[in-house]
C-alpha cells in the first residue's frame, strides 16, 4: 500500500514540472526569435482578421472571403493571353495606393500600358516600375523590396517571363530543362517567410501551357513549375467569357469570369 500511495504523488510532480519547464522554453523561444514567433493557436488575442486589399469587384471579394486579396500571403493569378490579368493587378494596386500604400510592378513581360494603367486609376509617380533582364534579376529585385517592409504590393508579371540566366546566354535551340522550376522553387522557399513577416501581398501572374497528349483531364497546365501553386494562398483562374458592346455594335469592354481555386484564407 505504501508503494502503492508514492506513485501518484510521484506523478503529479512530474506533470507540475512540464508545464513550468514549457513555459522556460517558450519564453526563451520568444526572447531569441521574437514576440509571435510561438504562440497558442487557440489563444484569443491570436485571432486576428486576415487584412485585405480590395479587387475592385465586390463580387469577388465576397468570394475571395476576406473582402479582397490577403496581405502577407502569395496570390497567383493565371489565364490565357488578353484575359484581363494586368487589369485585375491593376486595380488591386489603385486601390492599395487609395489606401495610401505604395506597390512595385516588376514588368518581365517588358509589355505594361502606362496609359491604361492610369485610366484604371493606377497613380503612376507613386508606382514603382521595373523591368528586369532575368529571372534571377527580378526575383532579386522583388525579394529586397519585399524585406524592405515598406510595400504594399509586389507584382512580378509574369512566371513564364522569368527566364534564367543561363537560358538567356545560351543558343536558341538549347535544352535547359527544369532551370525555371529550380529557380521559382528557391525564390519561394526565401519569398514566403519575408512576405508574411512584412505584410506585403506578392502577385504573381502566370500563363496557361497545354500538356502534351492527355486524353483525360484537363490539359492545361501553367509554367514555373509546382512550387507556386503550393506557397501561393490564393490561386485565381481568370477567363474572357465574351465581349462588351454599345447601341452601336461597338465594342468597349471584355466580360470575365474569375475562379478560384485554391483559397487558404
């Protein structure tokens, strides 16, 4: 019986410790890494609405669920060519910048309309512009803004664009297979923390390719590899479903429709 009455004591000794022992860890977690690096996720004062930046369509905020695209998060934004993907970042950055936050588009496409981004309602002296001569460049160039915490946006337009450098010195014809996928798979693996850290939403824009005799499924697919379509938050797959005309027959606008189909907010 004596043996018998020591082991619960014993017990209860020990589960008194762990608590006490956790709470010296976390605090020594949180004084080498900072407030918020480790926390309870059921913890009140942890559940904190996902701020956002509106679209311009209400419609798809209501679907996006947070009333636009989130900030500190990866967002891609995909589609055939003329489907309005420009004109959707567009209008993410004017209202950003109605907000008064600042937003850079890096242009790898080499193919941004001031005129028409002005007329979205994009402040041109407040944007900033860059049109980089290689993928390692551009996504060089949107990693230091990114971590210099002061941006709202970062548009890097588009995936397909960002061509290596070793493509780019190399001779037409030259297999360079893979280089692309390596190249946006390590940009995210650095991207991804700095993004979330500073609040900045990072829009990526991407193309659709077809994959090569699929008799089942959907065919297409999109550029730069897997990686991004696993760190981005929100994935969105835009479509020009018909055309916009006057009394006339005058065309004056595009309709399009927008999916998403990947949405972790």
């Amino acid at each position: 019986m004596a043996k018998a009455s020591k082991t619960p004591a014993a017990t209860d000794s020990a589960d008194s410790k762990i608590p006490a022992a956790l709470s010296a860890v976390l605090a020594q977690i949180q004084k080498e890494f900072g407030e918020g690096s480790i926390m309870r996720l059921g913890a009140e004062d942890q559940k904190v609405k996902v701020p956002a930046i509106s679209t311009g369509c209400m419609t798809l905020d209501i679907a996006l669920g947070v009333g636009g695209v989130p900030r500190g998060r990866v967002i891609e934004i995909f589609g055939p060519e003329s489907s309005g993907k420009t004109t959707l970042v567009s209008h993410i950055i004017a209202n950003a910048q109605k907000k008064g936050g600042l937003a850079a588009f890096i242009d790898a496409e080499h193919a941004l309309d001031p005129g028409y981004a002005k007329k979205i309602g994009v402040n041109l002296d407040e944007l900033l512009v860059s049109q980089p001569d290689s993928g390692e460049e551009a996504l060089n160039i949107a990693e230091t803004l990114v971590r210099s915490n002061s941006l709202d946006v970062v548009v890097i337009d588009s995936v397909a664009a960002l061509a290596p450098r070793a493509e780019l010195e190399g001779q037409m014809g030259d297999s360079h297979v893979g280089l692309q996928a390596r190249l946006m798979s390590q940009a995210l693996r650095k991207l991804t923390g700095a993004i979330n850290r500073s609040k900045t939403t990072c829009i990526f824009t991407n193309q659709i390719r077809e994959k090569i005799v699929v008799m089942f499924g959907n065919p297409e697919t999109t550029p730069g590899g897997r990686a991004l379509r696993f760190y981005a938050s929100v994935r969105m797959d835009i479509r020009r479903i018909g055309q916009i005309k006057d009394s006339a027959g005058k065309v004056y606008g595009n309709r399009t429709k927008v999916k998403v189909v990947k949405n972790k907010v």
